[in-house]
C-alpha cells in the first residue's frame, strides 16, 4: 500500500523543521498514542504506541530507524511495529523542501501490514494513516514554532 501525505509547516525554515524532526523528546511527545520512545543506537528507536482510530485498536511495539540522512532536506524512515491487530513494515521517504510559505514536508512511504490490519482494507487503512500522520505533523509544527 503506498501512502502520500505533505504538510506546509508556516513560516519554519527548513533548519528548524530540521532540527525539530530529530530531537528525541519532540518525537516522543509527538507521535499520537505515544507510550514510550527509546533510543537503543545512533538513530534507532524502540516505541510502543497505542492507537484506536476506527477499526484499529491496540498497543504496537516495534522500532523506527533513520537512514541516509541529508541534512536538512531528506531522511528515510524504516518503522516495524507489532501488535494484536497484526504487523506494520514501512519504509517512508521524508523530503523537506523550503517554500515562500515556510517548508513543505512530503511523507511517500510504501505500508506493508498482516493480520487484521490487512483485512480493514486499504481504503481504511490508508485513512487511519493519514489521520496519525496528519496529527503527527500538526503537533511538530506546534513544537517547531516554539523555536522560530
């Protein structure tokens, strides 16, 4: 399942957004359903999040590594979560461009899921993403602004 979503981050330079995305603390607080955010090695986090969007409830643990970071315009993020309602394998492209209105974050990520998160459909799921990615962003922009 692929999955597209960009968010215009208002009057926040590229370096902030930048920094903002790669403060541990930032992410832990802005990562919807957040329960714990554990850095294990340079660049690799353990997580446990619990998310009840719709037809998908539950606790998923798993981890979330950053590669082939080019700072402050492009990252790749590879997350793998575990739950009762199945498994989550995603691998996303974060592309930062800086705009006159501030910076457009892209998020193109390809989703591969089991269980019944693989039921749902992709419709549902692609919906259920776009609702956390979308609360993701909105809470980075509120914690970047903090540092304008």
């Amino acid at each position: 399942m692929k999955i597209e979503h960009s968010y215009t981050f208002k009057s926040i330079p590229r370096e902030v957004l930048w920094q903002t995305i790669q403060d541990k603390e930032v992410l832990k607080r802005s990562l919807p359903g957040c329960k714990s955010f554990v850095e294990v090695e340079d660049n690799v986090f353990e997580s446990e999040l619990g998310i009840s969007i719709g037809p998908v409830k539950g606790v998923f643990t798993g981890d979330v590594r950053q590669l082939d970071k080019k700072e402050p315009e492009f990252y790749r993020l590879l997350v793998t979560g575990k739950g009762k309602p199945g498994e989550i394998d995603a691998d996303a492209e974060m592309i930062l461009t800086e705009t006159e209105e501030g910076t457009l974050l892209l998020c193109q990520a390809e989703v591969k899921l089991t269980g019944i998160l693989a039921s749902v459909g992709q419709r549902v799921m692609s919906g259920v993403a776009k609702v956390v990615i979308g609360q993701f962003f909105k809470d980075i922009d509120k914690e970047a602004k903090q540092l304008v």
